[in-house]
C-alpha cells in the first residue's frame, strides 16, 4: 500500500474585497512589504514559504507524516505476512499433503484474511485522510482570520498568492506581505480546535428541539 497524503497546501487563497481608501507605502529596511499598503493597494503572499513558515503546521505535517509511514509500514508488514501464508499453503497443496476439505477451509481462511487486509487498509487511509483534511481545514482558517486581519487594518483591495499554478505570473518583491502573515500566524496555535466548531452563545441558548 502506498499512502499519498501532502499535497494539499499549494492553491487555497486568492481574495479580494475593493475598497476605496488609498493608504500610504511602507516598506522594511530589506525593501520587503510588512502589512502596509503599495501602490494600488495589491500585494501577495508565497503560500509555498507560508506553509513552512508556520512553525506549528509544520510540526502537525510532520507528525501527521510519520503515523502515515508507520501505518504504511505496518500494512506492508501484514501483507508480507500474508503472501508467505499463501505460498506455504500452495507448497502444501501441490505436494499433495492436503486433502481436499483441508484445501477447501485453508483457502476460505485465507481470503477471510485478504478481505480483512483490504478493509484495514482502507480504514487507515480514510484516518489519515480525514487528519488531512483538518489540518488544511484548520490552517485555511487562521491564514484566513490574519488576511482578513491585515486587510481591514491597511486597507489592501486585493492579496493574491504566488507561486506554481497559482496564475500570478510576475510580482515585484515590495509587496511580498509574507513574512508579516507568518508572524502573526504564528501567534496561533494548530490546536486543532476551529472557530467554526466553538458554540456561539446563542448557540447555547436555544432550546434543544424534541423529535
């Protein structure tokens, strides 16, 4: 079995909202854009470097890569396992040591066997996918919540990401506001609780409805 699982990172934001202020520039003394307008109020992040950046996604990724090695190792423990149990029984029928009913019950437990490999396989990969899918889930939120954040802040009418595929062919590095989004997205933790599963307070209030 070979479990492919990483990459779910490389297109999630591309947003823009147009507003009508027209702040001024600013830049660091690298000549890169923090979290302050340029002109046109456009400016880009590298999801690529972003993701990386992100100390506590990279933490949660490597973890979550590590289980999908060490459940892709244990299936192909499993596997092996089970191949030589059938070449013994093909060894053992074709010399004539088995009787019939002896080969009829062998085989069913043998493909009692495969079936139940087939269904743990899938059942890890649907685990692991399922850890995937929240940890992109919950790291499209925080990116999300911090654009948001410095959009309303510096008035930005577009922040476009660039990178492969991404359909932004050229940037001037100026307005690269990547390496302030990763500051501030590291001011929160992958904790693997979303905003959108925290009852709100009138969420807490409403009667539970009766079936």
């Amino acid at each position: 079995m070979n479990i492919r699982l990483f990459g779910y990172l490389t297109c999630i934001i591309a947003l823009g909202t147009l507003l009508s202020c027209q702040p001024q520039a600013a830049t660091t003394e690298e000549g890169t854009t923090t979290a302050s307008s340029s002109a046109g109020n456009i400016v880009f992040i590298r999801l690529d470097s972003l993701t990386n950046q992100y100390a506590s996604l990279s933490e949660k990724t490597k973890a979550l890569e590590a289980r999908a090695i060490e459940a892709d190792k244990g299936q192909n423990e499993r596997v092996n396992a089970f191949q030589r149990d059938v070449q013994n029984y093909q060894r053992r029928a074709n010399s004539g040591q088995m009787s019939p009913k002896d080969m009829g019950n062998e085989q069913e437990r043998l493909a009692g066997r495969e079936q139940a490999l087939m269904q743990e396989a899938e059942r890890l990969r649907q685990e692991l996918q399922l850890e995937q899918m929240k940890l992109s889930a919950e790291f499209e939120e925080n990116l999300m919540k911090v654009l948001e954040e410095i959009q309303d802040e510096f008035n930005y009418d577009y922040i476009l990401s660039y990178g492969n595929g991404t359909g932004v062919l050229m940037v001037s590095d100026k307005n690269d506001i990547t390496p302030e989004v990763a500051k501030r997205l590291n001011t929160i933790p992958m904790d693997g609780q979303m905003d959108s599963e925290i009852p709100t307070e009138a969420d807490a209030a409403a009667p539970a409805t009766e079936e």
